[in-house]
C-alpha cells in the first residue's frame, strides 16, 4: 500500500528535478594553502594554486558546460557583465582568485585568440588566449591573511566589543586553564617563533596554523615527536573552538559582522542576478568572493547551519566553498524568465577543494529541514541579518567618524554599545591569538599602503615557494 502510494510522489519528484533550471550562483571561497600566518607576509604555495585551479576546473564543469549549467552563461570566452569576481586586498586571496579563474575560464587557445585587424593582419592574444579576469576589492579584510586579530580587518568597533567579550566568557576561561599543560607540551614545536609564554590557548588559532603548515610542508619539525595524531587533533580542535567563539555567538551576534556583509553580498548579487534576468538582460549570473574561514564561520553561525551539522563549527579547509544557487523547478521558455514565485534557492558546501570526484552538498539552511528555499523566503530570512549599505554598518557597528560621519547622531553622542571599559581584555598582544579576514562592502576603503609595507617584509623563506611563486607574480602584475 504505502509503495504504491509513494510511486506516484518518487515520479513526481524526479520529473521536476530533471526539469531543473540553473540561473545563477555566488560561490563564497577560501584560498588555497598557504604559509603560516605568524611569518607574515603569508604567501599561496604551489599546493594552494593546484588547490584553487582544480576547484576552478570543477566549477566551470558544473556552471558553464556540463549539465546544470548556469542557464545562458558563456562557457568559453568570458563575457565580463556575466561575472562578478572579488576579493579583499590580500596577496593569498587576490593570488587564489585568479588560479581559480584560470581553471574557470581557461585559455581560449591560438585559434579564438586571434583577432583580424582592419589592415588585414591577424593579431594573436599573448599566451595562449590566457583571458583577462579584473579581481574587484572588498577592502576591509586587507591584508587579512597576514592579520593578528581578526576583527581589526572589519574595522567595526561593536564587532571588537562582542568578540572581546569571548575572552571573558566561562567557556574560554575553563579552556585556557584546561588546556595549560597541553600547550606546554607543544613549546619545544613551535619556540623558534613563538615566546613560550604565548603558546596557550590564548593563541589557539596561530599556533595550530603553524603546526598544521609545518605538517604539510617542513620536512623537519623540532621535537615533532610531540605531534602525535591525538594531539594533532587536539591542537586543531581547539583551535576551531577558539575561532568559532570570536566569529560567532548567538547573544552577541555583532561579532558576526563579516557573515552579515557577506549575507548582505549574496543578497545584492542574486537579486542583480533577478533583476537582469527580468530585464531579459544576459548579465550578472556568476559572483565569486574570495574570502577567510572566518567569514564563514560567522555567516554559518547566522544562518543556523550546526542544525543541519555540528560540523559546521570546525575552520573549514583550505580551498572550501560554500555556494548559493538560484533555480526553478518551472520550464523557461528561452527568452523568459520564470516569476519571482517560481524560484528558489538552495545552499551547498564542500570542505577542501571540489571536484568530480567529491562533490559540494546541499544543506538546510535556517535549522529547517528543506535543502531548498523560495527566493522570498530566503531573501527575507536572510535581510533579517544582511548589511547591506553603508547606513546601516554604520549604526550597527556604532561607527560615527570617517566613512560613518554622515550618518553619525547629531548630538555627538558616544555609540549605544560603548561599554568598552567592561569588554574584557582586549587583543594587544603580537600575535593577538585572534585571526582571520573579514570581508566588507567595497565602500570601506582599505589601507592599501599597510599592505605594501608588509609586501615589503621578506620573512618567509623562497626556497620551498620558489618555482611557482614566480609565475603568480607574473600573473599579478599582468592583471595590473
Ligand atoms: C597592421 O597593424 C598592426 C597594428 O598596428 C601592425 O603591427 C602590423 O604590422 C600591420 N600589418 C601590416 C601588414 O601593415
Ligand atoms: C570604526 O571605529 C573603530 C573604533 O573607533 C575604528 O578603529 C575603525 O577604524 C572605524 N572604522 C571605520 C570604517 O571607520
Ligand atoms: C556570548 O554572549 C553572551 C552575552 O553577551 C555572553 O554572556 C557569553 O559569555 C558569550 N559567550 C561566548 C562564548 O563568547
Ligand atoms: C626550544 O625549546 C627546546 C626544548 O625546551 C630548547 O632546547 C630550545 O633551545 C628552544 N629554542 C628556542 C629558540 O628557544
Ligand atoms: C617550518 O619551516 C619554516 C621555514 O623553514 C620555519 O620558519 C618554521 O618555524 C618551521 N615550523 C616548524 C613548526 O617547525
Ligand atoms: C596517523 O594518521 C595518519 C593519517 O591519517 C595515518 O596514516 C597513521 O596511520 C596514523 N598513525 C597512528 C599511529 O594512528
Ligand atoms: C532587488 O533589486 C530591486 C531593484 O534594485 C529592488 O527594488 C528590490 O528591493 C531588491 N530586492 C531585494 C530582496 O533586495
Ligand atoms: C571541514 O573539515 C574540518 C577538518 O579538516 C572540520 O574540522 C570541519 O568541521 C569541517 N567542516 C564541515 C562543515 O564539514
Ligand atoms: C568532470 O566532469 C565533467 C562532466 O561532468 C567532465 O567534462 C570533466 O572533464 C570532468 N573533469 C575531470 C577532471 O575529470
Ligand atoms: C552598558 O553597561 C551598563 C551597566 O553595566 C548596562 O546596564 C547597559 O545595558 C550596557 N549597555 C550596553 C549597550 O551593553
């Protein structure tokens, strides 16, 4: 009885699904493995262009060729107006942006690479018909992969005040005591760049990246019999329960500032994505934002996704992605676009770089059980928390100079949650402990300058970055 009743419900079901319709996507992306980020300036490796080439080839089979292909987007020769790619002003995350976009948008090859001239000669584009992808800047997680405390990179005063408040919390307290003996056992690993006295829970986060880089990349390790496989873990779980409580926390959701910009992001472009399509306009169909784990912790935490799995409290992997699809279920008839009540959205995540082989999953977001949403629904769950304009960062970081001036009360009054004396001790300390980039709206100018000085510093060693670290400066400077 009951198989025969679900029958007709299975039919139903796979009928829609092979009427699906993809018609836009914003991939938010980490960057690829890079060097510690307690010897600045951190620097993508070799390994970490592979990562975000490879995840580049795999997107550009799921949304421009292969079967759920972005409906009406240009496969091979980019058209700029389709695309949106950014990224805070930051040597790791620019660098991952374009090896993505090399994967993404290979070069188009001798033959649609040469243009006739009116004189008659043909002239061929450099490379291959390598193609010219702009990077647009987010700017406020400037330099945020070589970054102390994470959120300096938001410059949001209220954002400071709610993380702080995690260094006062119970929770951090029983582990930063819990875990003294611990931390003390992995002073030999990591003393010839920390103090001994920084090596606690305190700096949970940079002390993990630095173990966890020397793993994968320095042949020798002082003392690496320390790093057993349990303590390993160890070092890495404590370290996502230190990030997870500065980026987010559901009483004090301030400190998920960069979550709620990159909402605010998401939003804007899949409604661009709406509005041209409605226009029947063939632009903005794929935003891709380079960005740091923190940014997707704090937006997890907004968006309720350790519901859906606790998993999603651990610092994602290098070169994850989380992606935001717009779809319908409806035939579109070419030309047309389906009604605002006929789309919907879905979210996904792959930890560590995609590819054919493992595959970003879809989740419910907003502890729901549906891995689809109606864009209405999905629109107003998330403007619940979105920033969208300068207006309203300003009010809700209770910034009233520079940038905010205009927005600022008239009487001058100091910000409504200016209870900074009470904030618990705040991050001064070398290495902070506090880590990560915090991407903003591209109205908050960064500090460019307090990049290149850092460019200027040379404390990594070239050696191991050698052969690849040439040609990403090469691909740098031809973007510029
Ligand atoms: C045609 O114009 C291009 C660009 O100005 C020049 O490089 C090329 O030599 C010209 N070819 C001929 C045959 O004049
Ligand atoms: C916001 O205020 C904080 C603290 O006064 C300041 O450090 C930060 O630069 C300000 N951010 C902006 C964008 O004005
Ligand atoms: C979360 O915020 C609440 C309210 O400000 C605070 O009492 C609590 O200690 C915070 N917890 C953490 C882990 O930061
Ligand atoms: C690090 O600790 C080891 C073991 O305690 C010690 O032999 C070594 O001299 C220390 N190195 C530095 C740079 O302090
Ligand atoms: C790994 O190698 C780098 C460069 O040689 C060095 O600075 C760093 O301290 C090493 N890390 C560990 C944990 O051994
Ligand atoms: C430690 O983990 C590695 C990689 O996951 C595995 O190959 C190795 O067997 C493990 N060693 C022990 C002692 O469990
Ligand atoms: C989408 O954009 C249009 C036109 O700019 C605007 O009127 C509308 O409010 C936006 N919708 C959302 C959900 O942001
Ligand atoms: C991603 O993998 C890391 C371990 O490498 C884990 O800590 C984290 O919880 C994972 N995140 C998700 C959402 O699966
Ligand atoms: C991945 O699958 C697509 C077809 O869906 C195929 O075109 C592509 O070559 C595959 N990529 C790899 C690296 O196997
Ligand atoms: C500031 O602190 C006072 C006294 O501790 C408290 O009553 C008030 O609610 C706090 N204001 C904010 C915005 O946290």
């Amino acid at each position: 009885m009951q198989l025969l009743l679900a029958l007709p419900v299975l039919s139903l079901v796979t009928g829609t699904e092979a009427a699906e319709t993809i018609l836009g996507a914003y991939i938010f992306h980490r960057h690829g493995d890079r060097t510690p980020k307690s010897l600045p300036p951190a620097k993508l490796t070799s390994l970490g262009y592979d990562q975000v080439y490879s995840a580049g080839q795999y997107y550009r089979s799921r949304y421009l060729t292969g079967p759920s292909k972005i409906r009406g987007i240009d496969p091979d020769v980019v058209k700029l107006s389709q695309l949106s790619v950014t990224s805070p002003v930051d040597n790791v995350l620019q660098n991952s942006a374009m090896g993505f976009l090399q994967g993404l948008y290979p070069p188009v090859g001798e033959t649609m690479a040469k243009q006739p001239l009116r004189n008659g000669s043909d002239v061929q584009a450099p490379m291959n018909g390598y193609q010219l992808i702009p990077v647009n800047i987010v700017s406020s997680g400037t330099g945020s992969e070589d970054n102390g405390w994470l959120q300096d990179a938001t410059g949001c005063q209220n954002a400071k005040l709610s993380s702080n408040g995690y260094f006062s919390s119970a929770e951090y307290n029983r582990l930063l005591s819990g875990t003294k003996d611990f931390y003390g056992r992995l002073v030999p690993v990591v003393n010839g760049t920390f103090d001994e006295s920084d090596v606690t829970f305190k700096n949970a986060y940079v002390v993990y990246d630095l173990i966890n880089v020397a793993e994968i990349h320095n042949t020798t390790i002082p003392s690496s019999d320390v790093l057993t496989n349990s303590t390993l873990f160890q070092t890495r779980t404590l370290a996502d329960a230190h990030e997870w409580g500065l980026a987010y926390n559901a009483s004090s959701n301030m400190r998920a500032i960069s979550g709620m910009q990159l909402a605010g992001e998401i939003l804007k472009y899949i409604n661009s994505t709406i509005v041209s399509g409605t226009a029947k306009s063939s632009a903005n169909k794929l935003g891709i934002q380079f960005g740091a784990y923190a940014s997707f912790l704090s937006f997890f935490g907004l968006a309720d996704l350790p519901k859906a799995s606790p998993d999603f409290m651990g610092v994602p992997d290098y070169a994850s992605s989380m992606v935001l699809e717009l779809f319908t279920n409806v035939d579109v008839p070419s030309g047309s676009f389906p009604s605002m009540n006929d789309l919907q959205v879905r979210f996904l995540f792959h930890n560590g770089t995609a590819s054919n082989s493992s595959e970003p999953v879809a989740y419910p977001l907003f502890g729901g059980r549906n891995d689809a949403l109606s864009w209405n629904d999905f629109s107003s769950e998330l403007s619940k928390f979105a920033v969208r304009t300068t207006e309203d960062w300003c009010h809700k970081c209770g910034n009233t100079t520079g940038t905010c001036a205009p927005y600022a009360p008239a009487n001058n009054s100091p910000p409504a949650n200016s209870n900074s004396s009470s904030g618990g001790p705040h991050m001064s300390a070398s290495i902070g402990g506090v880590i990560g980039a915090f991407v903003t709206l591209a109205f908050i100018l960064g500090t460019l300058a307090a990049v290149m000085l850092l460019g200027g510093l040379r404390l990594v060693t070239k050696k191991a970055l050698a052969g690849r670290s040439t040609s990403t400066s090469e691909i740098s400077m031809q973007k510029a």
